[in-house]
C-alpha cells in the first residue's frame, strides 16, 4: 500500500464532500458558463477530450504487451503494459456500472435555460420500488448518453493512467498531474460533464489504479 488506511479515508472523505459541496453550489454555474461560451470552448474541449479515450491506451497496452511477449521479449516490460490495460478495462467497467446506477444527465439539461439536473437513482421516490427501477432503466435505455454524467468516463480514464505513471516515474509527479488537470478540463469545456463528475472521475481512476496496484506491485517493480 502506498499510503496509510488513514490518509486514503482522509483523501476519500475530503473527496467525496467536495463533490457533495460542488453539486449543490458549484455545477450549476460552471456548467452554465461554458454553455453560455460555447463557440468559444466547445471545439477545443472536444479535441482535449480526445486524449481521455481509453482505446489510446488499451490499444498501447495491447501493442506493448505483444511486441514485449514476442519480439524483444522483456518480462518487466511485458507486466508494465499489462498493468496499463487491466487499469483502464478495471476503471472503465466500474465507471459504466456507476453511470448506470447514478443515472446523471449531463449539462445538456441546463441548455436553452432549461433546468433538468440530478440523478435519477435520487428521484421519484413517490412511485414503489419496482416502478422506479423500471423506470430508472427504460430512461437508460432510451436515451443512454444523456444519463450517463456521472462520473466522467473520460477523467476516470485520465486519472488512470495518471496513477499509472506516476507509480513508475514518481519524479514527474507534478508534470503528470498538470496533463491529467488539462485534459479532464475538456469535459467542462464541451459541456459534456459537471465540475463533480470530473471529481468523482478523478478519484475512480485513481482508487482503481492504486487498487490494481496492491495486488500486481511485485510484477511491475
């Protein structure tokens, strides 16, 4: 374990309060801001969003396990890309499952001055419980994107592999962490996510990582 029982339940608890604190004061606005701006960021947050496509990543894993396995066959190497791909198919099923679970619609909800905002699983609370969840889930189904806010399926991909390089070259830290903020700030950008999904992203793909990483340390030191 990298860090204490004590400093992950700090970093958590902080963590899950500003989200708390960001979706009740702050998304709102921010979300409304870029909305009201979009000519202005909309086209560079779509290219900035690229690079938190986690095909990049699976697709260099693949590549760099096979090419390590094969062709210059190096067993350290060979976990290291291994690590990068059970990373990113690891985060990216559990932020599917959320996704689903939550049920946020994304900023579009607010577009046209229109007031659509919050989960679905912390609505309709007056219908019984197998009418919500059937309800719940018809509204996935007919309109999965727009449902599909929190958290940010890009950020938890950034933040992945974030993680990810900063356990094999902590001495970079700092430069990590400033391309991991650049490119999750182009889901605010084009309007595609709220300030609290970016968080809750951020501390998915970081959690899984370090998680992963506990159980495959020996092989990738």
């Amino acid at each position: 374990m990298i860090f204490s029982k004590k400093q992950y339940f700090l970093a958590i608890s902080l963590t899950v309060l500003f989200i708390i604190f960001s979706y009740l004061y702050l998304d709102k606005n921010v979300a409304r801001y870029f909305l009201a701006h979009a000519s202005t960021y909309d086209s560079l947050g779509d290219f900035i969003s690229t690079f938190g496509e986690s095909n990049w990543y699976i697709g260099s894993a693949v590549l760099g396990f096979l090419f390590f396995k094969f062709v210059k066959k190096h067993e350290l190497f060979k976990q290291r890309f291994l690590f990068l791909l059970y990373i990113n198919l690891f985060s990216g099923l559990l932020s599917i499952i959320l996704k689903n679970i939550f049920g946020r619609i994304r900023p579009w909800g607010l577009r046209n001055g229109g007031d659509e905002y919050g989960f679905l699983l912390f609505q309709n609370f007056d219908m019984g419980f197998i009418e919500k969840m059937k309800y719940h889930f018809t509204t996935l189904v007919d309109a999965p994107t727009t449902y599909t806010s929190f958290p940010s399926g890009h950020t938890t991909t950034i933040f992945a592999v974030f993680t990810y390089l900063c356990i094999l070259f902590p001495k970079y830290i700092y430069l990590w962490l400033s391309v991991a903020v650049v490119f999750a700030s182009g889901r605010l950008m084009d309007s595609d996510h709220f300030l609290s999904d970016i968080t809750a992203g951020a501390m998915l793909g970081t959690l899984s990582t370090l998680f992963l990483y506990s159980k495959l340390k020996e092989k990738i030191k």
